[in-house]
C-alpha cells in the first residue's frame, strides 16, 4: 500500500476544523480553545516526524 502523504491534514482538516466550527457556532469558547489546540499539536506531531 502507498503511503498517503496528505491522509493526516485531510483527517485534521475534516475532524478537527468541523469540531472547531461547530464549538465557535454554539459559542462553547472553552471547546474551540481546546480543539484548536488539539489540531496544532496533532500537526506538528504529524510534520515533527
């Protein structure tokens, strides 16, 4: 099987940009700080490599 280069954004960009607009729409400010920082940490995990 080929490695996937971009299959980690695409999973950060769906899972984590979903749930970060979902959290700015309801105004739930403490959930959108705390998927913001779970998507940037899971990016420079993925690019640290």
């Amino acid at each position: 099987m080929k490695d996937l280069k971009y299959a980690n954004i695409a999973v950060f960009v769906i899972f984590f940009g979903i749930a970060l607009i979902e959290a700015l729409k309801n105004q739930n400010w403490f959930e959108a700080l705390l998927f913001l920082a779970l998507g940037i940490l899971s990016l420079w995990a993925d690019f640290k490599k």
